[in-house]
C-alpha cells in the first residue's frame, strides 16, 4: 500500500491562477518531498521538507507541511502553461530506508 | 557534470523471459534506487543501493533483484517477467541514502511484455 495520498486526483486551472495540491500519509514521516512528472517521464525534485519544519519556498513553490494532521500541501503561485504535469509527494519514516510515493495529481493548465 | 542516464528506452519481451536495466547514475552519487511505475499510479520502490550493498527493499518478489558496481552504476534484473511486470522502470541516484537527500531521476525504461 501507499504511504501518500495526493488530493485531488486531477486539478484544472487557468493559466496565472493559483494551484494548490494536498498530501496526507499514514504513519510518522523523517521528511517529505514533493517531485513533478511530466508525461511519464523521469520525475524531477521540487522541495524536500523535513519533519521538524513547517513551510519552506522555492520560487513559485510554496510547501507546509503539519505532522498533527499527517498532511501536507503545495502551493504554485501565478501558474503557467510549463506547470502542466503530475505531482507526487513521498515521504520515508525513521530507520527506513524506503521511499514511498502517492498516486500524484494531475495538473492541468489551461490557456 | 552528467546526469542520470538509462537503457534501454524501450524493451518488449515475452511472459517468462528475463530483462536486465541498466542505469548510470549522476557522477558523484553513491545511491542508487529502482522505481516501478505502472501507468497512472505513483512509482512503487523496488530496491535502493548504497556503496554496491542492497540497502532497503520494497514489497517485490525475490525475482527482482539488482546490483551496483564500483562506479555506483546499477542494473535491475527481472526473471520470468510476467503480464504485470509491464511499467516504466525508473532508476534515481543521489548522494547518501534517498529519504533524506533529493534523487535525480532518468528518463526511464519501458518495458512491455506480451
């Protein structure tokens, strides 16, 4: 089974909106990590925040993470055609090596 | 600097046939892990290696099985492949154990099996 579940499924918004993706997970988390996905090709990282954290930015990206409710969310900012992809979180527990990602959601920007 | 490179792009083999992939990983990464993506789903963690050791596994049968040499590049082989073992395989590198540092990911390896 999957440790992260993304909310929603699939998300369409228009070009210069806001996007915003959520994350929740099962057991207690060491960090976790947002990537993006385009067209089923090799996954490219995005922000890794760990468990003692509670928002971090990068760029456009912001992420919070609250490790009471076991969820996440990122956030894009003023979003753009280049944005359309999916988008996985993963997180790893302490003393496991395993990384576990959800089933993404599938972003869709629109003109 | 290269980054995480894959091959083959594409393979199609038949039920209980072996497949051996091949990743090279980004130079001056020592970890290595395999992914499995069927389509639609996240990726599902096969195996990660670390300085050429098995250092963790995911929930696959024992005919999943890898290697990492010297150079920190891998191979995942698969034996007698079944219907389901058709995805997209994928390989990471990263620098010490993937949880805690960001993984870079190849284009992946398609792998079909009639």
């Amino acid at each position: 089974s999957q440790q992260g579940e993304e909310d929603p499924q699939a998300l369409s918004i228009q070009e210069g909106e806001n996007a915003t993706m959520n994350c929740s997970y099962k057991t207690s988390i060491n960090n976790l990590q947002w990537y993006r996905q385009n067209s089923g090709r090799g996954l490219v990282h995005l922000i890794l925040i760990r468990s003692n954290e509670r928002e971090k930015h990068s760029g456009r990206l912001r992420v919070t993470l609250d490790t009471s409710k076991k969820s996440s969310s990122l956030l894009i900012t003023a979003s753009r055609a280049a944005d359309t992809a999916s988008y996985f979180c993963a997180t790893d527990a302490w003393g496991d090596d395993k990384i576990i990602f959800g089933k993404g959601t599938r972003l869709h920007i629109l003109p | 600097e290269t980054g995480v490179t894959q091959s083959p792009t594409h393979l199609i083999k038949t039920r209980g046939q072996q497949v051996t992939l091949r990743c090279s990983s980004q130079s001056g990464h020592n970890t290595v892990s395999w992914y499995q993506q069927a389509l639609g789903q996240g990726p599902q963690f096969i195996f990660q290696y670390y300085r050429e050791e098995e250092n963790g596994r995911g929930n696959f049968p024992p005919r999943f099985s890898g290697l990492q040499f010297p150079n920190y590049s891998s191979e995942l082989n698969v034996n007698a492949l079944e219907l389901d073992d058709s995805a997209l395989y994928l390989c990471a590198s990263s620098y010490g154990t993937s949880g805690t540092n960001e993984q870079f990911f190849g284009p992946g390896t398609r792998l079909t099996v009639l």
